[in-house]
C-alpha cells in the first residue's frame, strides 16, 4: 500500500508526484481531504495579476483601439 498525493481538479485526480504503475491497472482508491481550496482564493491570484501595472511602451494606447477590428 502507498499513500499518493494529488489535486482533484475538473473532475480527474491529478498527482502531485510520479506514480510508478503500470499502465492500465486497477487501483483502489481511498479519499482524506488534506487541504480544501475554495475558488475565491484561486481567483483572489488571478484578480491579483490582472491587478498589476502592465507597460506595453505606447504612450497613446487609445490611437490602437481600432487595430484588430474587421
């Protein structure tokens, strides 16, 4: 018996380590939840990037707006 640590993410068990088994044996499964994340704290990091100041160089951002659009 070995203890495996992974992330449970979309539904599928990611593991945090390499898992040394063989391809597409069966494996019982026994769940203790060591650390529940909530989606706020994953999104308080993502809000925290968009937060950030970002210079792209171009002093008058406002002249490109139309650049991209058909």
């Amino acid at each position: 018996m070995k203890a495996i640590h992974a992330v449970f993410e979309n539904g599928v068990f990611r593991p945090t380590e390499a898992v040394e088994l063989p391809d597409h044996c069966e494996v019982e499964v026994v769940v203790t939840v060591i650390k529940s994340v909530k989606a706020a704290e994953t999104l308080d990091s993502v809000y925290a990037i968009l937060g950030q100041r970002f210079d792209s160089g171009d002093r008058d951002v406002a002249a490109k707006h139309n650049e991209h659009q058909p």
